[in-house]
C-alpha cells in the first residue's frame, strides 16, 4: 500500500494559538481521495482535525479546501494526482482552509460570514410574473439549457476563496454569487430581470468589479464558469438593455473594444478618455485631472512613455484584427454558449427545439474550452 505525506494547516482559536502546520503520513490506495485520508489520520490518530464533509461525492460542496495552493473539494481530489501537484515536486500534499473567509477551525472556514452573506445581495429565489398560470410554467427548452450551467453551482465556495477582486475589495458580490444571479436573470420566469440586472450594474462592488482573471474558472469543480456567467450579465446590462451605470463599467468596455477595433492593439492613453465621453467631454475632463497623479508615477516608473502614450507606434500595424469584430457583429444573433451548449456541431448531435443555430446539445465533457466560447460579444 503507498504511503503519503500530508501537511495540514492546523488553527485552534480556543486553544489561544497561532496557526501552525503539522505533517503526518497515511497508506491508502493512491486513488481514495484527499479527504479519505484527513479522515483516516482523524479517526485513528487525532480526533480533533476540523474538516467539513458530508457526501464524500463531490455532490454536497462541503469539503472545500486548498490543495497545493489551488482551491478544490478534498473528496474529488485522488491521492496520487495530488502528491503529484506537490510544491516543487516534494510529492507533499499541502491542505489549507480557503481564502477571502474567516477560519473558524483547521481547514473550516466561515462560510455563514461571507459566501451566504453574498448570496443573499443577488435575491437567489425566482420572482414569478404574474399572473401565475393554473398549471405549470411553460418553458423553451433552450432558456433551460442556457442557466443549466449556472445550475450545476454546488455552493463549495473554491471560487470565493481564490477570487482576486474579494482579495482587495471585500465588498465585491463575488463569483458563486453573480453565477447565481444569472440563474435567474437567464430564466424566462422571472419577473424582475430588468431590476436584477440594474442593480448588479449599478452596485460599485457588482457585475463591473469583476477584473477578468480566471481564477474562478480555474477552480470550479463543476465547470460553472462563473466569469463566463458574469460576462453574460454584462452583455445582457450593457447591450440589450442600454443600462448606462454609474460605474462607468459599460462605456469603459465599449472604449475598449472600439479602441481595439479602431488601432488593431490597444493605445493606452486613449482608453481612459473615451471611457467617460472623449478627451474634451466635460464628464472625462475631471477624471482625467484626478488621474494626474497616476499618469506622472506611470511615466516617472516608465510603465509609460510619452511616446508611447501620445503617439502609439503600433497604431494601425495590426489593423487586420478589426476583421474580427466585423465577422462577430455581422451575426444574426449572439451566441452564448457554455458547457451544454457549444459552438461545434457534433457527429450526432441531439439538436434542440427552437431556431437557435448554435443550440447543440453535445455531451461535452466540462472543459474550460467550451465554457470560453461564451465570451464573443
Ligand atoms: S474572474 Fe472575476 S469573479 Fe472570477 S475570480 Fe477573477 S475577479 Fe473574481
Ligand atoms: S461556482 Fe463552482 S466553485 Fe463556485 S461555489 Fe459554485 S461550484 Fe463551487
Ligand atoms: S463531501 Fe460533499 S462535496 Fe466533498
């Protein structure tokens, strides 16, 4: 039977300590699961390891942790692949508790004071539209595939703890949450989409708060993609319903695509300006001289040069690029495709009800690939 090496974060706030590691070694086969193995060492060595767990299934979210450095559910985690994964091949499988919430015990965090806390900013209930039919709803079955996505969120919380806009503002909705909301947002029986959707726009820790990362898709283990679900909300905010918030979040990415679109790779200097109206209108003339002092540490460090900045020698050079939006704006519709919904046909594919073009239902595996598609414009 192999051996191997875990080192688990260790943190007892009734004991009056700091936080410590402890290493201990377990036999089992290499493909039981990581926390098959914080259970073992519990029940034959040290009852008091905190670990929540319930399934063992990667059904019920409960055994979130770090491994190795990446957020993930112990039970879903095999042995062998993790002491693979080990820090700089030490074979050593590192348990921690996850980031952005408070530890109560060991690997236990405080799910109650963050993750829930949030959910509740995105009213995660359906708000029917009246009036209420006498039998059930009817709905297109390809408005269900389009949320199925967001559906399969089992509330573990990997992408709160590595979410890297929670890192620096604590008050951001966060990724579970905003993937919640577009479960009803996406759902034809709802009342209250329009109201959703401002409320997400205009929340300065909302929808444009998002810094585009990846972390969250990276450490979903349900392929929910919640980047990808925030992305649709923006589209469905900014596009379709013309909600100009307060951020600014909506012009800032019209800015940015445009300005793309416009020199082939972005000019900088321009992006902030056209964000708030162009260089002479009277919105961006405030903001620019607020951004004085960061435009002079920029060019003082030489994260900038004037040149570079008033010139743009690449302006033009890559031209061919703007081809590309002209190809994605010439659609008849835009396509949103996620994990159930792809943009391949394949060899049999099971088509769906309904006119869309891209509505193939496939049996793709949850790769981040498929998710990616959904971010055309
Ligand atoms: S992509 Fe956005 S929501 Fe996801 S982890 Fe990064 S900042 Fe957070
Ligand atoms: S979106 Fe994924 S990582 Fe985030 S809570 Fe849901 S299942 Fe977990
Ligand atoms: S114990 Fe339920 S998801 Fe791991």
């Amino acid at each position: 039977m192999p051996e191997y090496a875990l080192r688990l974060r260790r943190y007892d706030p009734q004991s009056g300590q700091g936080a410590y590691w402890e290493q201990f070694t377990v036999e089992l086969d290499g493909h039981r699961s990581v926390l098959d193995a914080i259970l073992k060492q519990r029940a034959e060595r040290d009852g008091t390891i905190g670990i929540r767990c319930s399934c063992r299934s990667a059904i019920c979210g409960s055994c979130g942790v770090r491994i190795n450095d990446k957020p993930g559910l112990a039970c879903h985690t095999h042995l062998d692949r993790a002491a693979q994964a080990g820090r700089e091949g030490s074979q050593v499988i590192v348990v921690e508790p996850m980031g952005n919430m408070p530890v109560i015990k060991d690997l236990i965090v405080d799910m109650d004071a963050v993750h829930w806390k949030k959910i509740q900013r995105v009213t995660p209930w359906l708000i029917n539209k009246q009036p209420i039919p006498e039998r059930e709803y009817v709905v297109p079955k390809e408005s269900m595939l389009d949320i199925t996505q967001s559906m399969a969120c089992i509330q573990c919380g990997a992408c709160v703890s590595d979410c890297l806009s929670l890192e620096v503002d604590p008050l951001f909705i966060g990724p579970a949450q905003l993937a919640k909301a577009y479960r009803f947002v996406g759902d034809p029986r709802d009342a209250q989409h329009e109201q959703r959707l401002r409320e997400l726009a205009e929340d300065p820790h909302g929808i444009y708060d998002c810094t585009h990362c990846w972390a969250c898709i990276d450490a979903c283990p349900k392929g929910v993609a919640p980047m990808s679900q925030i992305m649709r909300l923006r589209r469905l905010a900014g596009s379709d319903h013309q909600i100009e918030d307060a951020n600014n979040g909506h012009r800032h990415e019209l800015a940015f695509t445009n300005n793309i679109a416009r020199n082939g790779l972005l000019a900088e200097a321009d992006v902030l300006p056209d964000s708030y109206g162009g260089k002479l209108h009277p919105r961006a003339i405030g903001v620019l001289l607020a951004s004085l002092p960061v435009i002079l540490r920029a060019l003082v460090r030489r994260k900038v040069t004037l040149r570079s900045a008033l010139l743009h020698p690449h302006r033009g050079r890559f031209k061919d690029l703007s081809g590309l939006f002209d190809q994605i704006e010439r659609r008849a519709e835009r396509r949103e495709l996620n994990l159930y919904i792809t943009g391949y046909d394949s060899a049999e594919p099971a088509q769906v009800a309904g006119n869309g073009p891209a509505m193939v239902a496939t049996g793709a595996s949850p790769t981040r690939g498929a998710a990616d598609e959904g971010e055309g414009r």
